[in-house]
C-alpha cells in the first residue's frame, strides 16, 4: 500500500474557495479548489492512498494524488527533498566548468557617466570597493577587441552560434568610437560563425542622429532609463552640465522615432526622492507614444523610509493601470513568479543571469566580474583564467537554491533563491537593511501576483 504524507515545502494563498499552491522549494504553482487544499492537508500524518479513497470525501483521488506527487505536493515518508535536492545542484555545478554555462558579455567602454543619479548602482559599488582606486576608467579598443575575441573563443568552444554583448557602464556612449568600433569589428570579422544581439545601457543624452542610426544598422535594442515625467525624473537623474535630463530624454525618443527606430518601451527607477511623483500619468505618457513595456523596479540599494507595503501597492497599481491601456510592466519583483514556472529539477534557478554563471562583464581595467555592478572579480581577462575561475565556480554555487542559509524555510526559497546579488554584496560591505528590505518586497509581491493569477483565473472560469 502506497503511503504518502504532505511535503514540509507546500506554500499556498487563498481567495474565496481557490487557492494556488506551490512548493518552496521545487516551484510547480498550480490553482486547485477548496477540495485539493483539503486533498493535501489529508496527508498531513502519513497516511495510505487506500485508506483516503475509503473516507469517500474526494473525487478523482488516483488522478489528482498523480498530480500532487509529480509536483511533490505528497512525498513518501521516507523522502529528503534537500537531499534530493543536493543531487540534482551537484550536476549543475559540474556544468560549470570550463565556461559552459557562458552566453552574455557585458562590455563596459566608461565607467564615467556624465549623470550624478541619486540612486546610482555603479557609483554605490564602486565608491566601497577596491574599484575605486582604478585610475582606468576609459576602455581601450584593444581591452574590448580582447574580451570579444576571449568571449566568442568561449562560445566557440561549446558549439554555441548566438552571441549576446551588452554595453553597459557607466554610460557607454561616452566612448561612442569604441561602441562603433566593437559593433563593425563582431559583424565584419565574426558575421559567419555567430548570431549577434547588441543591447545598450544608456541614459540616451548623448543619442544624436548619427549614434541613432548608427545603433539602428546592428539592430542593438536600447535599454533607455527615465525615471517618471519632468519632475519624478528630474529629481534623481541629475545631468552634470545642468541640462534638464528629462528634455535630453524625450529628445533621444523623438530622434528614434524619426528614424522609425523607435523603442517600445522605457525603465523607471522608483526611489524615495520621486515615490511620490511616479503616478498613473507614467502610464498615460508612454500610451501617448505608443509603448507597450515598461519596466518599473524599486531602487535596490537606497530604498528603506518606504513601507514595503506602501511600495508593492505602488507596483501592483501601476501594473493594473498599465494593463488597462494595453501596456506590460515588469521589473526585478516578478522575478520569483518567473523561476516558479521552471522547476530547479528542470534547470538551474537563479535570481539573474550573473549568478547563474551565465555573463562576464569586463571593466576598462580588464577585471572580469559576474555583473557589471560587482565589486568582486572573479578572474582577469584571458580565457584560461575564466573557464578555470574558483571565485566564479564558488559564487555560482553558492547562490544555487538550498545552499543559501539566510533563504533557509523562506516560502520562496527555490524561486527568489537569494534575490539580487548586488544587494546582497552592498550588504556584506555597508548595510544590510537594503538585503532586508527587498526580501521581504519579494516576498510580498510574490504573493501578491499569486492572488493576480488566481483572481484572474476565478474570472476567466465564471
């Protein structure tokens, strides 16, 4: 006789008579009635299948006690799922070795910007790291013709034909010649063995026709910030030549949009200074030009005076009121929603693509790091030294889930698995409180999204 009990790991939240339930550590969200709940808490003791199927309360009971037990809902009395679990984080760190897992390079031409924002990433990293001693901060066109070439000879290595670069910073656009330069030389020289997607990190002040058309003829999609209308905006993003940065931004969009490369969308970053200036006018601006994304995320360092709740609700409004006229606004916090999708026993879980050993950003000073935020290097710039990185294997692996004590029994342990790394690296270095605040942030719209879902879904069946 089959006996099962009811995992430790089973999360849900409710509305009414459904519920969605999901394991913290292995994911599998799946909406079930007041009856599944029900099903599930039947198992709370060991118990037999026989013996639930003789109480005559449930319908379907071979079915559904399937389904539970594929999402490990049920597991056998007996079952260790972290041990399980162990094995199956073993194999991927074996995938590690050798570079495997890499796919994205992050370039950064300057690490200068000719912006001073209030919130800066960059800046806060650098400012407590030994990075700020680096007298190099302009990149060199051999340090970005070496990166390529070490980087594709990486990709190369594993059969791997697509090749995704990023310009980031700082602000690229400062060593505009090199950012030329790096697109001409991967197409002409590199054109038949990869597949290339160009991205650019830029505060857009310096676009001018030229640059747009320029960015245009390689098709590099345009990361733009701008963080709310004049005023929101204005307040954080501060030009270091005293020109309104928000008359630079709109003037960069309407440069695009007269070469009929214009973006769909725009990233806000939500701080204290502009929390109450970012309001629904936001959504009605980019309806105006025709954007259909946004992405809206909440300063990851500095954000602390705001209520996590007060802050969620500011999310989950502007996502509802964006919804309303056809726009899509994501950020960081949808990030745990998103991994829950994909189970850790289908593929490694990770919060971003640094930590899960998938990019290598390389500074002007030719350091190699996981994100280009980070204040920890993890090998110099030659291809022996990354593939055979300890520091890159031990941070990959130490953020893999279940091997990160402070996540331990956390409802979203297998899905956040640690959140943003940089804030976790601030924390180690300065104050903490920002590692505290957006666990519980990412906790909050975890399972605030969840009651979304299920919502909607309640809708859609009546």
């Amino acid at each position: 006789m089959e006996i099962l009990k009811k995992s430790q790991y089973v999360q849900f939240i409710e509305d009414g008579e459904m519920a969605v339930v999901w394991h913290s550590l292995f994911g599998y969200p799946q909406i079930v009635n007041r009856n599944g709940l029900e099903l599930i808490d039947a198992f709370s003791n060991p118990i037999g299948v026989d013996e639930i199927k003789k109480a005559e309360k449930f319908d379907e009971i071979d079915e559904n006690v399937a389904i539970l037990k594929n999402s490990f809902m049920l597991v056998p009395p007996d079952f260790n799922e972290r041990s399980f679990l162990e094995k199956k984080t073993l194999s991927y760190n074996e995938a590690i070795s050798d570079g495997k897992n890499i796919e994205y390079l992050s370039i950064i031409p300057s690490e200068k910007c000719n912006f001073c924002c209030t919130y800066c990433i960059s800046n806060s990293m650098i400012d407590v790291s030994y990075r700020k001693g680096n007298k190099k901060r302009i990149m060199s066109w051999e340090t970005a013709k070496k990166a390529i070439d070490v980087f594709l000879s990486i990709l190369r290595s594993h059969n791997k034909k697509q090749a995704y670069i990023n310009f980031g910073g700082g602000e690229p656009l400062l060593n505009w010649k090199l950012v030329d330069r790096t697109l001409s030389y991967c197409q002409n020289v590199y054109e038949k063995d990869f597949e290339f997607i160009f991205r650019i990190n830029t505060n857009a002040s310096l676009i001018n026709r030229n640059v747009a058309e320029t960015l245009k003829a390689h098709g590099v999609k345009i990361a733009l910030s701008m963080d709310g209308l004049s005023g929101a905006n204005d307040k954080v993003r501060i030009s270091k030549s005293g020109v309104n940065s928000f008359v630079q931004i709109i003037k960069a969009m309407d440069i695009l949009s007269d070469i009929n490369f214009g973006l769909t969308g725009f990233s806000t970053t939500i701080t204290e200074e502009n929390f109450d200036l970012i309001d629904e006018n936001l959504i009605l601006f980019a309806q105006k030009r025709g954007f259909i994304d946004l992405r809206v995320d909440l300063d990851v360092i500095h954000m602390l005076s705001v209520p996590v709740d007060v802050a969620a609700q500011k999310l989950l409004y502007l996502k509802s009121f964006a919804e309303s006229k056809g726009i899509q606004v994501t950020g960081f916090w949808e990030r745990p929603i998103e991994n829950a999708n994909h189970s850790v026993l289908e593929r490694n879980i990770a919060f971003c693509g640094g930590i899960a050993g998938k990019s290598m950003c390389v500074n002007p000073s030719e350091d190699v790091f996981i994100c280009g935020y980070s204040a920890k290097k993890f090998a110099s710039l030659s291809r022996a030294a990354i593939i055979s990185s300890d520091i890159y294997k031990n941070i990959v692996s130490a953020r893999m889930v279940g091997n990160i004590d402070r996540c331990k029994n956390c409802i979203i342990e297998g899905q956040c698995v640690g959140g943003c790394h940089i804030t976790e690296e601030f924390g180690e270095v300065g104050n903490n409180l920002a590692l505290q605040y957006n666990c519980e942030l990412y906790r909050t719209m975890t399972l605030e999204l969840f009651k979304d879902s299920l919502r909607k879904a309640i809708m859609e069946s009546t």
